[in-house]
C-alpha cells in the first residue's frame, strides 16, 4: 500500500493522531511520525517502520495509526497500557523496527461497550475520563463504540416538541444511574427527577465524544426508537395502542407502544430528525424490543410485523441505517425465542442493513443455533463481566481461541467483528488485553506465548514466579468452568447463616486450595517487580485469596450457632468482621478499590446541593440496593471497594451477630425475617445518607500485602 504525504494527509486527521500520542507517551512524542495509507480496503491496515531515526505510524485512519502505536508499545517496548496498571517503562533507546510491519484485520466492526457499562462503569465520567478511555479504544483497535451518552435530551426535545410538560417528564426519566435500564424499557423515573442541567452539560458532552470518536476513524452507535413512552401518552393521545409492561424488578409499569401505532413511525422519525440534528449519524442503530420483557405473542407473523415496523421506523428516515441489535433475548429467554421466533424477527431485515452482537459468545455462542443469525452479519462477543462487580475470572482459553476459530467456521456465516460487551470495565484486565489481540490476527492465540509477552509488559520482567503465578491463575480463577459469571464473596451478601444468599453466588469455578500458591509465588516477586501492574495483581490476588477464606471462616461460626457453642461463636464472628476490615485496608493502597472516587465524581456532576445529593444518593443506590428498600436486585451489583466494606458490608454483619449473639444468648432461633426486614431499613437509611469517602489511597500495598501474607497464609492452610 501507499502512503500518502503528510501535506495532503487531512490537517483534522494529523492533529487528532499526534495528540492521542502526545497524551499517551508525552516524552517520546517526537519520536513518531504519523502518515496515512491510501487505496481501497475494506478492513482497517496499519504498518510500522523506521526511518531517519523515528518510527513511523501508518494507518488507514486515526484508530489504526492508534494501533499501530500500541502494537509497537507492546511488541518492541515491552509496554502496557490498561484501566488497572500502566507500564510506560521505555528502553534508554527506543528499539528499532527491522523491517515493516503490515497488518490488517480480519473484523470489520469491533464493537464496545454495554448499555450497562453505562451505569455500572461510566455514570459519572466528565470529558477528562471519557478522553483517557477513547484513547484506550483507539490503541486496542475499537471502532464501534456504543454512543449513548445525551440521549436523555434528545427525547427531552421530542417530547416538548410534542407538548409534553416537564411535570409529565419528571416521572418519566429516571435518575443518572439508571439510564440503561430507562433506554431499554425497563423503567421509568426510578432516581429521578432528573435535573434539566444533566440533560443539557451531557448533551454537549456527548458531542466532544462524538466528535473525538469520528476523528479517529469509529463509527459510533446511537439509539433509534423501540416504543417506549412516559405513562402520560395517553393522555396527549387516547387513541393510541400501548401495552402496559413490567421489569418484575421491583419498579412501576412501564409503557410499550404498538409498532402497530401510525405514532410509533412518527416518532421514530422525529426522534432521529433530532438525534441527527444534535449528534451526527453513522447510520448504525441501536434497537432492543424486548430486553428482558416477553414479546406480548409467539406468533412468528406477529414477530416478523413487529421487526418491520422498526426497521422502517429507521429506515424511511435513514435509507442507510443499519440495525445493530443486541442478542440477549436470545440467550436470556431461550423458553421462549425458539427457532421459528428468532428466525421471523430477523427474517424481515435486509441481511446488510441488520448487525446481531451475539451478546455472550465465549459463554454461549448463541450463532451455532441460529445458523448464524440466518444470514445476518453478526459480531463475536466477550460478555464476562455482570454487574460491574469485583472478582477474578474469565473464560481465557475460549477467549484466546474463540474468534478465530469462529471466523474460520464454514457455518458461521457473515461473522463481520468482535467485541467486547462487559456490564463493567475496570477489572481483570488480562482479559481484555488478550481479547483484544485478536482484531489485528485471524488465527487462535497462542496462550503460552502471548502470557510471557503479557507478564513481560505489564511487569517489565519475567521471572518463574510470576509465571508461575499466571499459569495457576490460567488453571484456576480464568478457567472458565462450571459458573456463567464470577462468584461473589460472601462477606458482600446480605448476611445469611446459609453460604449463599440473593445474587450473592458464592460457588467457585476452582478449589480455594489450588489458588493459594498463585499468592505464594507473586510474594515472591516482589523483589523483582516494581511496575503498577504488578502491583495491582498483587493486591487483587491477595483480596480474592482472602476473601475466598471468608467463606471457610462463616461456615466456622454458623456451625458455632448450630452447636450453640457461644465462645466460639463470637471468636469467629470476630475474626470474620476483622477480615472485612483487613480487606479494607488492603485495597485502601489501590484508587482503583475505591469507593470514594465513586460518591465524589457522582456529587461533581450537580451544579446544586440538592443535585450533589440526588446524584450520591444514586451512586450508592446503584452498588447495594439497587432500588429502593425492599428491591429484589439488592447486591445484584456490588463492590469489594474500601469505604464500601467497612461502612457498608461489616456494619451489616456486625448488626447480623448482635441479634445472633442475642439470640443465643437467649437460647432462641433468631427470626431472619425481622432481621432482613431491619437490615433493609438500615440499607436504605445508608444510601441517603450524604457523607464523603477519601479519594486518594492510603498505604504501602506491597507492606500492607506482606502483613496480611503472614497473617492470612497459616489460616488459610488451616482452614482447608
């Protein structure tokens, strides 16, 4: 391929790629030169070379010159870039390239994000946060960013364009924690009422990610309308055909209207005229039906009529639009997407008009039931996170080799992308390196080989116990076997005499034994490794042996209650709080364990004191609750975080064995619905309480891991 000279390379185009280089390495900045390959493709190329001492970056647009920085970070500097740890470690001499690098990928698409991601993940981020995370999306390949950021103002405009007052919209739009679920028809004014300030600062926020995004070559997905409407519809139209729905979560009804409807095309139509008019199209849609909610009929011609209608709902506004559809439903409610009901809701859409995320690939790979969504093209995602919650694990052998292997079935049709689909970013990091690798390569990883590169980065060295380590982690919490998602520990659970309790899934896909040697053997390192990566696995290897042995620890005191054996009782009762505390202090070394960055950047984003207390009062909601105080969803989404420990999870159990403790005492069953129904009380009574947690980490992790070592080692041995 050719290049084309920088003079004639878009100035745009020149200024977006050297900045993101100057953002990512300032002192090396001057080292690159950035130059743009010219010619036909239909995937996205870069090459790499040296010349007159620089190393020169080609690419087709901003995301491949992107990569192709990262490929040389990775490759020839030994370099990393992630949420959790960065390593910008430069050789005294930047290494030379002998000879050029030319790569393509074999993905069109390489989709990112989650609705839930979202909330879980990215509630509360201003342009500062967003800039860091595009810059991350362009270096790892991703050029089909999920955009729904503003799109509360959108339908702010339609609606008062259509004579809705705000009153009417005050229950309608939900509080800024709970967008995913307000966007996918699952609730309505939940957290709310939100401010019209959110709506207007988030609109021009979307627009400098937009903007950002286009420059280096994405092209993100927005929203197109699926029928959900404020409850208030039918007052402004009695006509109108509306199916009362609900979520089954704990929430009000929420209102579906009938594609049936001659309103459901005109608001489509008006709501992209206006979504056009604020943010731009890429003419790439996001459209889900029935998240989570049952179709009001099985019948195949209902379901064709029903995709129809959205689809032309898009398309007599956007002739190019193309309907970017999650497959959730699919794997969610296979009872009842059979084949003939996913086959009619795909059939009616132009096979190049219609993209399906095959949302949960490397648990389900749901294209193997569905003879590759019937013709449709389709993207090969990486789900594994649920929740934003905090726990090593993954599928990293079906992630290492699943892609290729798809891309060269016969029968997986027109596979088009990868993706990565997580409901929450900024943990297990490997797992999104690895995943990654794949969109500049068409054949399975080589796990060996990529894990000494992986640990070479992200540690500057390799030495056999870090090796060591990842290759019992490999065998252990990144198997993948037995559950769909990471357990939990118990000491977040609602506290319970049982092992489990409501979305608090304690099994492990592993033995608790067979992980302790990993912990072993990054001790070990330490000397050797001086890296921030190494020094946030050091602390989530330590947090997630640790807290493994809470288990061994609540089954030691619920036997001591059974016995009615009251000493024993309050020796592992105590020392179980004492081992939340310790966690705490642990991950208080890590901003990236913290629960104050989240609370702080909730109240950052109100201009008003009632705003900041609206906006906290969601932040905590969201991670305990999840509702309100008797939500069914409680702990659904919840966080090893320290503040979050020691103010929330202990304060719980230490309130659990106050009335165990008197019940014992009293030679009486303690009444678990009456505690339950207290504890929610308490729960509730936390989450609206305003009050800040620190920001900044405290403690030297390495010190404060050697202690817990040589506390935490003789016990869990001991215990097992």
């Amino acid at each position: 391929m050719a290049f084309v000279p920088l003079a004639t390379f878009a100035q745009g185009e020149i200024a977006t790629s050297y900045a993101l280089i100057k953002r990512v390495i300032p002192r090396y900045s001057n080292h690159f030169v950035v130059q743009k390959l010219s010619g036909d493709t239909a995937n996205d190329v870069f090459e790499l070379e040296n010349r007159d001492n620089k190393i020169v970056l080609k690419g087709n647009n901003g995301v491949a010159i992107a990569s192709a920085l990262y490929y040389y970070l990775n490759k020839y500097c030994h370099c990393q870039v992630t949420w959790n740890g960065t390593n910008l470690n430069f050789p005294v001499k930047l290494p030379v390239i002998p000879h050029t690098i030319h790569k393509t990928t074999p993905y069109t698409y390489r989709y990112y994000l989650n609705y839930c991601t979202y909330n879980y993940s990215i509630s509360w981020w201003g342009w500062k946060r967003w800039e860091k995370e595009i810059d991350w999306m362009a270096l790892h390949g991703i050029n089909m960013p999920l955009a729904l950021t503003g799109q509360e103002y959108t339908w702010y405009e339609v609606y008062k364009n259509m004579g809705f007052s705000d009153k009417e919209l005050s229950s309608f739009f939900c509080g800024p924690a709970y967008f995913s679920w307000f966007w996918m028809g699952n609730l309505d004014g939940w957290g709310g009422p939100l401010p019209l300030s959110w709506m207007t600062s988030h609109r021009d926020l979307q627009q400098k990610i937009l903007a950002r995004e286009r420059a280096l070559g994405m092209k993100p997905v927005l929203q197109s309308f699926t029928g959900h409407v404020p409850a208030s519809f039918s007052a402004h139209f009695p006509s109108s055909k509306l199916k009362k729905t609900n979520w089954n979560n704990g929430f009000s009804d929420t209102y579906i209207l009938d594609t049936n409807d001659p309103m459901f095309e005109e608001i489509g139509n008006k709501f992209l005229a206006t979504q056009t008019k604020l943010y731009g199209t890429d003419h790439l849609y996001s459209a889900d039906t029935f998240n989570e909610n049952e179709p009001p009929s099985d019948d195949p011609t209902y379901l064709s009529a029903l995709s129809s209608r959205v689809y032309k709902a898009m398309s007599k506004f956007d002739p190019k639009a193309t309907w970017v559809m999650q497959g959730w439903l699919f794997f969610s409610d296979r009872k009842f997407w059979k084949t003939p009901q996913i086959r009619a809701l795909l059939k009616p859409i132009p096979d190049n008009h219609m993209i399906i995320l095959d949302l949960a690939t490397e648990i389900e790979p749901v294209w193997k039931r569905t003879d590759a969504y019937y013709g449709k093209q389709w993207i090969w995602n990486m789900l594994h996170n649920f929740g934003g919650n905090i726990s090593m694990f993954g599928r990293i052998e079906e992630v290492a080799k699943g892609p290729a292997t798809a891309l060269h079935d016969s029968t997986s049709g027109k596979m088009t992308g990868i993706g990565l689909i997580m409901e929450g970013i900024e943990q297990n990091p490997v797992l999104y390196e690895l995943m990654t690798q794949n969109v500049w390569q068409d054949k399975p990883i080589n796990l060996d080989n990529w894990l000494k590169e992986y640990i070479l980065n992200r540690y500057g060295n390799i030495n056999p116990h870090t090796v060591n380590a990842w290759a019992i982690l490999r065998n252990t919490v990144y198997n993948g076997k037995d559950i769909r998602d990471a357990a939990e520990s118990i000491i977040t659970g609602r506290p319970t005499f049982d092992s489990v309790t409501v979305w608090t899934r304690t099994h492990l896909n592993y033995s608790r034994k067979d992980l302790i040697p990993a912990w072993d053997e990054m001790i070990k390192a330490v000397p050797s490794c001086k890296t921030d990566g190494f020094n946030y696995d050091l602390v989530d290897v330590s947090r997630q042996v640790i807290t493994n042995y809470a288990g061994i620890l609540q089954a030691k005191w619920v036997k001591a209650y059974q016995d009615k054996n009251i000493a024993d009782f309050k020796k592992y009762s105590n020392q179980y709080i004492q081992l939340i505390a310790d966690v705490d202090t642990l991950l208080a070394t890590r901003k990236d364990f913290l629960l104050g960055p989240w609370v702080r950047d909730a109240r950052l984003c109100g201009f008003t004191s009632e705003e900041k207390k609206l906006y906290e009062r969601n932040a905590k909601d969201l991670i305990t609750l999840w509702g309100d105080e008797n939500s069914p969803l409680h702990e659904y989404s919840c966080r090893q975080w320290s503040g979050l420990l020691n103010d929330f999870y202990k304060v719980r159990w230490q309130k659990f064995f106050a009335v165990a403790n008197q019940a014992l005492a009293a030679n009486k069953t303690m009444d678990m619905d009456d505690f339950n129904k207290s504890i929610s009380e308490w729960e509730w009574q936390w989450v609206n309480t305003e009050k800040a947690y620190p920001v900044d980490a405290k403690g030297n992790s390495i010190a404060v891991v050697k202690h817990l070592y040589k506390k935490y080692r003789p016990l869990v041995d001991a215990g097992l």
